[in-house]
C-alpha cells in the first residue's frame, strides 16, 4: 500500500497542516503518476492530430489514441473496439444516446415510455426529462417511469414486470449508487427488459472503477463511463453501444472526424466509431484513460473490489458505534460499492464537512446530484464518504476521530 500511494503525488499533500485524507473518490478520483505521464509525454513528444496526418508525429499519436480505444474494449469485456465512442463523460454519453437512438424511438406511439429508478444520478435523470419536453405534443405524451427504492436502500425488483410494457423505448439505470453504494442486480434488469424486446443503457460511472466489468455477462445494449472517477483524467469517458444498435443511430454531432466526405448538397458519415466523435477529439484524454487502465489492470479489479470491501466494513462498523448518526443504504459491504451517505443528528452536512476539512479530511456534501433521492429519504443534504484503491484503515480512523470532535463541537 504504501508503494502504491507512492504513486499519487497529490496524497502527500498537507491540508490545514494535516496530511490529506481523501474520502471523496465518488465525485472523482486522484491520479497517479503513470496517468500524468502519459498526457504530459503526449504534448512533450507525440502532440498531433490525429488520422489526418502521415507524418509521424500524426501517426504516433493516432496509434496512442487508438491503443487507448482497444485497451478499455479490453476492460470492459467488449468484443470490437469500434464498439467503443470516446466522449467527455458518462453524462454526454447519455445524452448521445437519448438524441440519437431514444428519440426517434418515441416518434412512434408504441415507444411512448422511459423507465428509470429512483436512485439515478442528474445525468441520467435530466436528459429524460429534457428529451420528454422535445418530443411531446398535446395529444402524445412521454412518460417517465420508476424503479421503486426501497426503505433499506435497495431497487424493488418485484415491480419490474409490470413497469416494463411494449410502450418502453428504453430501460436506462445505474449499475451502482453514487449516493447509496447500491449495486443494483443488472442481469435481473436486463432480462425482464428483453423479454419484452426492451434496451437498456447502463449508466457505469460508479461501478466501472471499482469492480470488473463485462457487458457481455451483463447483457445491456449500451454502458457509459467517466474516466476521472477511475484514475483517469477529467474530459474523456466512453459510450459502449452494440455495434448494430450504433451502426442504425444517425450521428449525434456533425463536423471534423466523423466525415466521410462532404458535398454542397450533403455529407457521408465515416465508420464506426468515428461516426460519433466529431472534431478534434480529447487525444490527450484518451491516452491518459488507456494508461489509467492500465494501472488498474495490473492490480486487477477483483483486488480492488476486495480491498474497498474491507474499507467499508470497517468503516461501517465505527460509523455505527457514533450516537446520533444515520447512515442511509443497504450497510452490508458485499451489496454497496465503497460509498457511505450519512447525517449526524443536529449538524448539517456542510458544517460536518467543513469540519472534517480542518482534520485534512476530504468528505462530500449536499444532494449528490441525485436531488430526487436525497428528498425521498427525507433530508435535504447527506454528507458522504467514498473509498479508492488508495485509501486505508488508518485514513477512516483519522476521519472517524474528526465526526467524534464534529459532535463535541456542536454539543
């Protein structure tokens, strides 16, 4: 572990005199020193565009960016890396989704239908919404749907049959709470939504960095992901989409590299999965999310998965030795991802978190950019710790101490 941090540049920094605890992991990640490499060496010695050149700074950095495409088709158990759209994030992955293949999907009145869950983060919940006010009309309506949340935390599965009918023009959900730490049972999903020939779209933002990923295993149509929430750098993240399901979406964006050729009277779309990424893509993005995987693979997703575990079974245990505090979700290790969401009676979430900042500790507060959700459980803002692959036992006794002086604090 300590060979590990090593790695990461920004953790031996001193925050109010004390030594950095980051705890906020699931708004976004820290970087380590293979990633920041690997964009600096690409502007300090390959920086081109890239395939519209041949001499061989164009050429290398086209390789670069293509070997970046091929190693998260790798990562995430896809077969062909034209499967693979770079885009900035998980949120412009939805989007490009809802404009491209949901869209024309509800012109038709059998497609009528969104369904979603209650626990869905702002960028998979507002894209809906704003499609919905574009493709309605007085007599034809959209409706958006939900997966219920249970009290514990956890989806209602027992609504899926009847949530998911004919009208439904897509299945759109997260495969892990950013609020809750819920994994949520995908395959269960998906097979209820293809029974009734219905897609899904799996938003993996929170999933995809710390556990494995296979979107065979899974059997969704689409999966987006964000590259800073695993290592990688801000600006950059991936649509996976089945390539037939791709190959019938006219393009989201026009311009630059997703030209076959242009006339005055009108234009061919290149090839997948150029197609979708019009202009100047985030080269140096991309290649920095390549070496991000990288770096995960050679820890290896199942030991990352097993020691964020242990994180939070530790930290779920001192957590609720504290009087006064309400952790929301299903509170068992194996069910969550890494996330704890909590309040402590009688302090508000950004004082806690201000507090926690004098202690060095990085903590999240607010709705999470899941605002719906936060409400549903009654509160107004969650404070909120989320876990990393850097992140130690020592770390959560440091912050456990800092909501111990929070409570003598406002006592």
């Amino acid at each position: 572990m300590r060979k590990l941090r090593n790695d990461f540049p920004i953790l031996k920094r001193k925050i109010h005199g004390k030594s950095l605890v980051y705890l906020d992991n699931a708004a976004t990640t820290q970087k380590p020193r293979q990633v920041i490499d690997a964009v600096s060496r690409y502007y300090a010695q390959t920086n081109a565009n890239i395939h519209r050149g041949i001499h061989t700074l164009a050429e290398e950095a086209t390789e670069a960016y293509e070997g970046a495409r091929k190693k998260i088709a790798d990562f995430i158990g896809a077969k062909d890396p034209a499967e693979i759209i770079f885009v900035r994030n998980a949120t412009e992955g939805i989007n490009l989704v809802a404009r491209s293949f949901v869209a024309p999907r509800l012109l038709f009145e059998r497609s009528r239908e969104l369904l979603l869950t209650e626990m869905e983060h702002h960028s998979n919940l507002v894209p809906w919404h704003v499609l919905q006010s574009k493709v309605e009309s007085p007599k034809s309506k959209v409706l958006l749907k939900f997966i219920p949340v249970k009290k514990n935390g956890t989806l209602d599965y027992s609504k899926l049959d009847t949530l998911i009918t004919k009208k439904t023009a897509l299945v759109s959900v997260t495969h892990a709470s950013n609020v809750l730490g819920t994994i949520n049972n995908i395959p269960r999903i998906v097979k209820a939504a293809h029974a009734k020939g219905v897609p899904v779209l799996v938003d993996a933002a929170q999933s995809a960095p710390h556990m494995p990923i296979d979107v065979q295993k899974l059997g969704c149509d689409f999966l987006v992901l964000s590259g800073h929430k695993m290592l990688g750098p801000t600006g950059i993240g991936v649509l996976w989409g089945r390539r037939e399901l791709l190959e019938a979406m006219p393009p989201f964006l026009g311009g630059g590299d997703m030209i076959r050729s242009v006339r005055y009277d009108g234009f061919e779309p290149n090839d997948l999965p150029w197609k979708f990424e019009a202009g100047t893509p985030n080269i140096a993005g991309a290649i920095g999310l390549g070496a991000a995987v990288d770096y995960l693979q050679k820890i290896s997703m199942q030991n990352i998965r097993a020691h964020e575990m242990v994180l939070t079974k530790y930290a779920l245990k001192n957590m609720q030795k504290i009087s006064g505090l309400t952790i929301y979700g299903p509170q068992d290790s194996k069910k969550q991802t890494g996330v704890i969401s909590f309040n402590l009676h009688g302090i508000h979430a950004h004082d806690l978190a201000s507090i926690c900042d004098r202690e060095g500790v990085a903590i999240r507060s607010g709705h999470h950019c899941a605002e719906p959700l936060v409400r549903k459980f009654g509160q107004n803002a969650m404070a909120r710790v989320s876990f990393y692959l850097y992140n130690t036992k020592k770390e959560i006794d440091i912050f456990i101490d800092a909501l111990k002086k929070a409570k003598e604090i406002f006592k």
